[in-house]
C-alpha cells in the first residue's frame, strides 16, 4: 500500500483494535486507532487519514451519529462495523453515507480486502484508469455533469456532494445510460466485491442518488428499476 493509506479505526474493542493493528501493519497500512467516539470524530476530521473504519456501537455518541457528524463535511470512505444479522443497522449506515460494511466478527483479511476494494475503485477512478477501457474525462446528462477527474458532479451548475460509493455508482450507471445494468456487475465495480444474499448494499445506494439527484427530471424517471435484474439510468 502507499505510506499515504492511513487508516483510522474507530472501535471500542480494545481487543480488536490491537488485533487489527498488529495485522494491518503487516500489510502495510498506517494504522491509528480511538476508542472513544468524540475524539474519533475529531480526528476523522482533522484531514489526515485516507479511510475510516467505524463501529456502530459505540459509548456515548453511537457510530450513527459519529456518521452522520462525518458526512456532514467530509466525504473521506468510511465501512462500518456491525453486528452480524443487523441487516437494520447496516441499511441505515449506508443511507447516511457510509461506502460499504462488515459484519462482526470477521476476519481482518477480509477487512482489508473491503478497505483495498473501495481504494483501488476511489483512486482508479480519479487516475482514469478503468481497467484498460479508455473513459472521457466527463459525462453529461440532461441536468448532470460528471468531472470523472476531480470526482465532482453538478447538477444544474450546483455541485451535489456524493460520497464515493454513490460517485462511482452514478458514473456506471451514466456510461451505460439508457442500458439495464446488473446489481452484481454494479457491486463488483462500485464496491470492488460480490453481493452477499440479502445484501441491499447497492439498493440503498441507488436510493440515496434518487434523493440527492431528483427521482425524475423533466417528467423521466431518472433510475428505473428493472426487478430482478439491476437498474437504467433513463434520464438521458
């Protein structure tokens, strides 16, 4: 990983943090972690970290809240921690912004593999570089501009904050505007990884661009749902 990664975990699972330290330098992370939930938000915001893993359940000030302070004026990634079979919790992080989950407990191989996955797509994303294919530099729409290189879009001439997860989500479904695109094939590129069986990940993401964006523009739905299948971008 670059020496810039630096990943800050917000848990307090003084255990598990420990555990995910001593892991996580091995593979080349720089790693702090905070156990208490106002000074992980502090520093979420301090600019200096390039990812945060965060736990829901968390003294005083939950992650929900911690979450939702965070997107408040930041839209540095962030995966939260949640208690396996909360499928609740995990549909109200990703409402308020978070780029993806884990269940507890899990493996930090696999912890690492959903932080490098959401990396890889947000740097290989802003470098242009998807995978050999040659993208423009922009997309338009009928009321949206995408700058696939600063990562920014404009609606109507008035940038609309997305986080990552939704930056790239609304990128594959513009490129392929007017094409029905299969949930998986959106999971594989916006979160770098399968669905799991009842996984409402990119669900719940096509829901938070519809409210962001306007579910219709000019009288056209812009994010059909094709059952079954995955979404049309038709507001083209």
């Amino acid at each position: 990983m670059n020496e810039q990664e630096r990943i800050l975990v917000i848990d307090d699972d003084i255990e598990l943090c420990e555990l995910l330290t001593n892991y996580m330098q091995r593979e080349e992370f720089a790693i702090t972690t905070v156990h208490d939930s106002q000074q992980g938000l502090d520093m979420a915001l301090s600019g200096e970290f390039t990812f945060v893993v965060l736990d829901v359940m968390l003294p005083g000030m939950n992650g929900f809240d911690v979450l939702r302070k965070i997107r408040s004026t930041s839209q540095v990634p962030i995966l939260m921690l949640t208690a396996r079979g909360d499928d609740v919790d995990r549909i109200v992080g990703l409402e308020l912004g978070a780029d993806d989950y884990m269940p507890k407990p899990f493996n930090p191989r696999e912890l690492v593999a959903r932080i490098r996955a959401i990396q890889r797509r947000n740097v290989g994303d802003r470098s242009g570089d998807t995978g050999g294919q040659k993208d423009p530099d922009t997309l338009t729409t009928v009321d949206v501009h995408i700058d696939l290189r600063t990562m920014t879009v404009e609606q109507n001439g008035v940038i609309t904050a997305l986080t990552g997860a939704e930056f790239l989500l609304l990128k594959e479904l513009v490129l392929h505007a007017g094409e029905v695109v299969n949930r998986d094939d959106l999971a594989q590129r916006v979160l770098g990884r399968k669905l799991e069986m009842f996984d409402r990940s990119i669900d719940v993401h096509v829901s938070s661009l519809r409210k962001k964006l306007g579910h219709q523009v000019n009288g056209l739905e812009r994010i059909k749902t094709v059952r079954g299948v995955g979404y049309l971008y038709a507001a083209i």
